[in-house]
C-alpha cells in the first residue's frame, strides 16, 4: 500500500502545480506548445542518461533548450507556428527514441516513460516533487500579476513597464519543471492532459483567473485520487486512468454549467 | 514648452523589406495633443508603436525622456474566451496599481458598475473607457492613444474626444494620437500630423486649414460638418511632398 501513497502524494503535489500553469496553457493557447516540451522529456532523459546528468535536471534544461529554440524559429515567417510545433515535438521525440536505442548499457522500460509507470515512484520522487512545487508555487505567486498581464495583452504589459522577455521564459521554465516531475507518474504522451483538462473542466465554474487555477488544482487532485483507485482495482495503467478521470471531470462541467444555463 | 516628453528624429521602419515610414520626425510636449491622421496603411499605427517602444525603428533615433510614465489605449483589445477576467481584475493588472487610483479614476470614467462584469461582455464604448482608464492607472506623463473613438457613434465621439481634452488639463501631459477623422478632434488638438508613410503636412489645425497646400489634401467643404467627405492619397512617395495629389478617407465620422 505504501507505494500507492507514494503515487498519490507524487500526484497531488504534481497537481498543486499543473493547476495553476494548465490555466495559464489554456489562456495563452499554448497547448501545443506544452505538447512540444513534453514530447522533449524523452530525449532529456536520454541525455541525461549518456552525459550522467541528474535525470529531472535533464528534462528541464532540455526542455528549456527547445523553447528557446521554438522561439527563435518563430521569428521566421515562412512556416506557420502549429507546423513547427508538430516539426519539433515529433523531431524531439524521435530523436529521443533513436538515442536511447544507441545507449546501450541502459535498459530502460520505454513504455513506462511513454505512458507512465505508478510502481516507479518512490519516496525520494516524492521529495524532489515537494521541493520543486514548492518552488514553482513561491515563483507563480509572485509573478501572478505579470504572468497574467502578459497573457492579457503583452503589449499593454510592456508599455506599462512588466519584463515581458524574462516572464516568457520563466514561464517557460515553470513549463519544464512540471513536464519533468510528471513524466515518471504519466508519461511524456499524456502529460499535456493532464495540465489542460483539469483547467479546460475548471472554466465554466470560474468567475476569476485566480478562482480558475485554484479550481483547476482541485479537480486535478480529485482525478488523480480517483485514477489511481482504478488503476489499483482494476490493475489498469496509471496515466491514462488518470487522464479519463479528468476528462469525465470535464464532461460533468460542461454538462452542468448548461443545465444552469437552461434554467 | 521647451522641454518635450519624446521625441522621434527622422525615423525610418522598414518591416520584412517593405518601407512603412520614412524620414519622420515628431516631438510632442507636456499639456500638448498631437493628432495622426492619413490613409489606411499610412504608418499611423506603426509610428505610435516606435513611439512606445514596441517595434524597433530601422533608422534613425528615439529620444526619451528617462523613467517616462507612459499610458497606452490600444485600438482594441480581445481577451479570450477561456480567461474568465473582469473588468475590475483587468484594471488591476496595471503595472502601477493602487486600490485608490482605480476608484477615483473609475469614477472619472464612469465605469464603477462595470467593475464587476466580464471583460467580453464589454459594448465596443464601455471597453474604449475600460481600456482609457487602465492607460489612466500608470498616471501618465504621456498619454498615447490609437483610434480613441473607433466605432461610438457621433454624440459619443464628441464626449470622449471632451474627456480627453479635460484629461490632459487635470493630468497635465502630453497626448499622441491617432484619428481617423478630422472634424471632431480639429477643436482639441495642438498640431495635426497627416501621414502617409513620410509627413504630408503637419503643423497647427487652425494655421494648417488656411494652409493652400492643406485645402488641396482635405477639400474647402470643412463646414461641411455632416457630410462624409473624401480625400485621396495616390501618388508615390517624393522627398519633398509636392501637395498636388488629393486624398482619400471613408470617413465614417461624420454624421
């Protein structure tokens, strides 16, 4: 049972986060985006894997690497920017396949990096989980005004004197740590569910951003909770359990906010 | 008057190899309102964002006076649907906020029952005051204004460009515009700058009017007040403006 605990912990605490940055993917229609990053994880973790660099560190900085590179592609003109999402989320990928495949003195289950492994969390996961949300908490709530400002109109938000440059990348940042802790409990396929659900499911019931997050965070912790019940019981996979939690979490929003609306 | 908030001195901006301005300079004074006006595609909007700050200009050189309180209503504003935003949530954002200054300006604008309504379900009039006022909240030095009065009707065209005008005197700033018609800003404005991609002609409305050169751009039929009158813009851009060719605005403002 011990185990299951440590998932749930390593859940919540993921959710905590995932809230909070889903509302921000959902505002700024960065889904793709997070898309992209996420497919990126996996050639992190091959790297880190060839260089011996802490595995998590090595999502982040690879997912860090691929923003910035995305960035400055999108300056060109020529090819539109869900081309190039596609282009590098599906390049990322591949060449995190192609360069596990040459370490040969690791054998790691690929599935479980693809699609999340429950059993593969343990304490120390949960630790690390703990620190790096509680960071990303601290940093979300003091750049709250700016983050959001900037998704509201990012020239209004420079005029008025916000660093639009350092709160675009620190976004980007946050991003990546959230893909990295939740890549071992969901895998680098799901993890975009699991921060645009939550949020999507969140938005009809939501009179405020910040009542937005916060809504968002409780429906995530509330699927996580009741995925990894089925996934127990059912000896189901773990991320996908958790992404259809959500997404019935979604479906019962929607429904209820037009059944309010009918009346 | 000596001293100018900004000043822009023979500025060029030339975006993915085409030319939108060339050569133009503009200076603009505290408790003075310079007014933009020219064709479709003329490079207003383009010179008010090298104003702010927000393009880079390709030649030439932008002087500003340091730590510049700078307010910007831009010509319109769409929040998306996802953002569950109101108006009140929305004026908070501004970077030099303080719970006071919301109300009093707020008051100012008339728009304290519309604090509590979503951005989205803002008339095109109500988000034209929401949006002057979060450009309020930075209490600026200079205020910087694209298209103010776009899509009110007639009567509410007049107030703004009122409110405006007041606002300067209370604030005692300096204001850069964009007009797309003449008539109604002529009584406020200072100096009136017609563009179109190089300065046609600027100078002060009053002196201006007399001006030949200016007759030939706008027509004599100025009382014509409640007519929708034309002017064309189709001749290539010479350094020295010649004045010979006439212009062309669909103006829907007046009556």
């Amino acid at each position: 049972m011990m185990w299951l605990l440590d998932s749930l912990l390593a859940g919540w605490l993921l959710s905590l986060m995932s809230g909070p940055l889903g509302s921000f993917i959902v505002w700024r229609r960065m889904a793709y985006f997070g898309d992209t990053l996420a497919h990126s994880a996996l050639l992190g973790i091959t790297l880190g894997f060839m260089f011996d660099v802490q595995l998590n560190l090595a999502i982040v900085l690879c997912a860090v690497f691929v923003a910035l590179i995305l960035a400055s592609l999108q300056r060109q003109h020529f090819i539109p920017s869900d081309t190039l999402l596609g282009l590098m989320a599906h390049t990322t990928l591949a060449a995190g396949l192609v360069t596990l495949s040459l370490v040969d003195n690791v054998r790691i289950d690929i599935n479980a990096y693809l699609f999340g492994d429950l059993l593969a969390v343990n304490r120390d996961d949960v630790i690390t989980l703990a620190i790096g949300s509680a960071v990303v908490l601290l940093v979300l709530s003091r750049m709250w005004k700016g983050l959001l400002a900037v998704s509201v109109s990012e020239e209004l938000a420079q005029v008025e004197g916000y660093q639009v440059g350092r709160l675009r990348l620190l976004f980007m940042v946050l991003l990546a740590v959230v893909i990295a802790g939740a890549m071992k409990l969901v895998g680098v396929l799901l993890i975009t569910a699991l921060l645009i659900i939550p949020a999507a499911a969140a938005r009809p019931l939501s009179q405020g951003p910040k009542q937005m997050a916060a809504l968002a965070t409780i429906i995530s912790m509330l699927a996580v909770a009741m995925g990894l019940g089925l996934s127990y019981y059912f000896d189901t996979p773990a991320g996908p359990s958790i992404v259809l939690t959500s997404a019935f979490f979604f479906l019962l929003s929607q429904s209820g906010y037009r059944l309010i609306k009918q009346n | 008057m000596n001293d100018y908030l900004i000043e822009l001195r023979n500025v060029s901006f030339v975006r993915q190899g085409r030319a939108i301005l060339k050569d133009v300079g503009l200076k603009i004074h505290r408790g003075e309102i310079v007014t933009l006006i020219g064709p479709n595609g003329a490079g207003k909007s383009s010179l008010l964002k090298l104003a702010l700050g927000l393009e880079t200009i390709s030649s030439g050189q932008r002087i500003i006076q340091p730590d510049l309180r700078i307010g910007y209503m831009p010509q319109k504003m769409t929040i998306p649907d996802t953002l569950p935003l109101s108006v009140k949530h929305f004026l908070e954002l501004a970077k030099r906020y303080d719970k006071s200054k919301l109300m009093s300006v707020s008051e100012r604008l008339s728009i304290i029952d519309l604090l509590k309504r979503p951005m989205q379900k803002l008339s095109g009039g109500e988000l034209q005051r929401v949006l002057l006022a979060r450009a309020l909240l930075s209490n600026p030095e200079l205020l910087v204004l694209d298209e103010p009065v776009q899509g009110l009707d007639v009567s509410g065209q007049a107030e703004l460009y009122h409110l405006i005008s007041d606002l300067k005197d209370e604030l005692d700033c300096g204001i850069l515009m964009v007009s797309h018609d003449l008539h109604l800003v002529m009584a406020a404005t200072n100096k009136v700058i017609c563009l179109n991609g190089h300065i046609c002609c600027e100078g002060h409305p009053q002196t201006v009017q007399n001006d030949p050169s200016y007759l030939e751009l706008f027509g004599r039929s100025m009382p014509a007040h409640l007519a929708p009158y034309t002017h064309h813009h189709d001749h290539t851009h010479d350094e020295h403006c010649q004045h010979d060719h006439s212009h062309d605005h669909d103006d829907k403002g007046a009556q």
